[in-house]
C-alpha cells in the first residue's frame, strides 16, 4: 500500500450545491414534529369514538402531554450544551416510541377502522376501542424488536461486485464496510468489540469506515471506539469523516483514528497494489465539512485523485451518498458510502430519499459509476429499527479480465 497523498484543496473547488428540499423542510421540523407526533395518537386513539371512562382519557392525554414536552425538553438536555447522557438516551428512545406509534396510529388506525365499518364488525365504540388496541400491541411488538434488532451484532451483507477496469491481478480482493457506528449515550463497547470481531472473522484485504463513527467528542467515546484499535486487514484500514464528525470536535476523531492505526484519508489516497495490477482508494471529507469552520476541512475529490493515473480503477470513500454526482463525473468506479441508515426506522426512508440518491444496497450512475449504500452498523438516537437492520458488508471485487483457462 503505498501513500500518494499530498494535497490541499483546490480554490477552483466546485462550489456546494444549493440547499436541499429535505434541509429547508428540515428547519421547521423541530416547531412542528413534538406536536404532530404526541398529538395525532392522543386523538386518534383516546378521542375519536372511544368514549373511555373519564379517568383512563385523562391519564392517557397526561400521557401524551408528557411526551410532547419531555421529548423536546430532554433532547435539549442531552444534545444541547450540556450533553447529558441520561436525558439523550429519555429524548431519543421517547422520538423513536413517539415515531412509531404516530406512524401506526395513522396506518393501522384508518386502515383497520375502515375495514371493520365496512365489515360491520361491532359498534362504533368496539370498533374504536379494538383499533386502539390494535395500534399500541403493533407499537409495542415493533419496538421491542427494533430494539434488540439495533443493540444486536449486525448480520454480514455479501456480494460480489464487478468493475470492469479492475486488473485480474486484484480479483477477489475483499474489502469490508462498517460505517454508522454512532457510539453514543448507550455504552456499547462490549458491542464495539464484538463488531470488531466480526469484522476480523472475514480475513479482510481493505477495511472501510465511512463516517459518523459516534456521538460526542473522541475524549469522550473513546472507550466506544477503542476496539477499533483491534481490526485487521493485510493490506490498509482507511476512515472518513461523516457529518457527525462535525458537530463533535472533527479533528479530534481523526487523530483518534489515527491513533487506532486506520489511515484517515482526508481527500488523499492509497494505491493498492497486488499480482501487477493496481487500486486507487482514495477518500474525501463529509460534503458538511467545510460549513464546520475547520481549517482544511472540506470534500474535495480533484485533491483526494490527484496525481493518481487516470487509467486505474478507483475506489472512493464519501460518506453520504449524494456525492455521487461529482463521483460519476470524475468517472469513479465504485463509491462507498454511509449516512442513510436504510431510513432505520420505517417509514423514515421516505424523508431519505428526498435528500439522498440511494438508499441501501448497489445502484449505477453515469457511465460506469457504481455507488454501494450501507444501511450502516450501528444507529442513531432512537435505539431502534425497524424495517432497516444493519450491516457488516463484504464486497468481493471482481475483475472481468481473467485469463483463460487453457
């Protein structure tokens, strides 16, 4: 593995594209999502035809009420300034309870109400009663199993993966993606370790992180991150940032990752090289990066190839995977990214989409551009998902090229 990387960002640097529709609905969002969602299942499931005793309506509404003011008021407490861990883990676990039971109270809520009245299954106030049932068992079934599915070890996503200008000398290189870990609130070094362990049991040639590696400053996940000091590859371990880097002391995480022996490629690269046949892996900073105010922090594909010859294949690391565009136009092989996290709790995967070109899995742009989307390793906030399991991926490259046989 040899290091080519020597590069400063470039001033003729494409600027960054205009805000996106998911960023401008965004900023409305905190005024308006505790209302909708605390709000809609009060009364769709307490005071719609109902008619419960006064005292379970008004336990239940107190209920609500307590949510639609503690979800705000804890995620403040624990995001904001203060970073207590405590009230992160009340706010994110109140944000993915609330999300869900706001979703199910629509869907299965209209959908099963309707169905029965036309059924005419019951009297109105049965038929109310038993969609109210009905929503909080779907809620609570669906939360507890999203829960175990994001506390558990992710589960290895194979596949093999073609590039056409990939030297037959390099076929069958293994490369391996965790990316998302979000190490958080929740201690889980324990599951850090075990993930690491996993990761090891695939015999990897080239070991990915693409970003967002926790929530909170390196100091202070260290303990979270520490076991990624055990992975190992035969040829490079290599790391970029993601957007969650930068609300966290950015270069504080890098010179961790450093410390933990992954190569940061900062718009650089690497040439891999193996049976005569050579792969560029190159890698750039998160596209929010040079928002952030750090000296030097910026995506910048032109550094990160430069002085690379055109004519080898490239493997890039982008953390989100809308950076596709310039990736496809620079006539990059393959792109690994990160950042959507499958939507990690549906139907969120829907909101994804109106900022991101893929969600999950292997898509093409351009000409011969192929983007793999990670539904990522770990997860955000809410300690659920559902509908969006994490991953641990293996992607085995290979070369169209091979001699042959005789």
């Amino acid at each position: 593995m040899t290091d080519t990387g020597n590069t400063r960002p470039a001033d003729s640097e494409a600027p960054a594209s205009r805000p996106s529709r998911l960023r401008r609905l965004m900023r409305y969002v905190p005024l308006i999502a505790p209302v909708l969602l605390w709000a809609v299942p009060c009364w769709m499931l307490l005071h719609t035809g109902q008619h419960w005793p006064l005292p379970v309506a008004l336990a239940g509404t107190a209920l609500f009420a307590l949510g639609l003011f503690g979800m705000p008021l804890a995620m403040a407490r624990g995001h904001g300034r203060r970073q207590q861990d405590r009230a992160a883990i009340v706010g994110d676990t109140l944000l993915g309870a609330g999300w869900v039971l706001f979703t199910w109270s629509l869907l299965l809520g209209i959908l099963l109400r309707l169905a029965l009245t036309v059924a005419g299954v019951g009297e109105s106030q049965d038929r109310a009663r038993t969609v109210t049932w009905a929503v909080l068992g779907t809620t609570a079934v669906l939360l507890t199993w999203g829960y175990a599915e994001a506390r558990r070890v992710p589960r290895v996503r194979r596949l093999d993966v073609q590039l056409p200008r990939l030297g037959a000398g390099l076929d069958g290189l293994r490369v391996v993606l965790i990316t998302d870990t979000h190490y958080g609130p929740l201690d889980r070094a324990r599951w850090s370790a075990r993930v690491c362990e996993t990761v090891n049991a695939l015999e990897a040639d080239l070991v990915c992180h693409t970003g967002d590696i926790a929530d909170g400053t390196a100091e202070r996940r260290r303990a979270q991150a520490a076991p990624l000091a055990t992975v190992r590859a035969t040829r490079a371990r290599v790391y970029v940032t993601g957007n969650h880097e930068y609300y966290s002391e950015a270069q504080g995480w890098v010179d961790l990752m450093d410390e933990l022996g992954w190569e940061p490629l900062r718009n650089r690269h690497l040439l891999l090289e193996r049976g005569g046949d050579i792969l560029v892996v190159a890698g750039v900073d998160d596209v929010t990066a040079e928002s952030s105010g750090l000296t030097g922090h910026r995506a910048h594909l032109a550094g990160a190839l430069h002085g690379a010859d055109p004519d080898l294949p490239v493997l890039l690391l982008a953390h989100q995977p809308k950076f596709i565009d310039r990736a496809a136009a620079a006539g990059i092989d393959l792109q690994l990214s990160g950042h959507t996290h499958g939507g990690q709790i549906w139907p969120f995967h829907h909101l994804v989409h109106l900022d991101q070109p893929a969600l999950a899995g292997l898509s093409h742009h351009g000409t011969r551009t192929l983007l793999y989307t990670s539904r990522g390793t770990g997860f955000w906030g809410p300690p659920f998902r559902v509908f969006a399991p994490s991953e641990i991926t293996l992607l085995v490259l290979r070369s169209p090229h091979l001699p042959t046989p005789t």
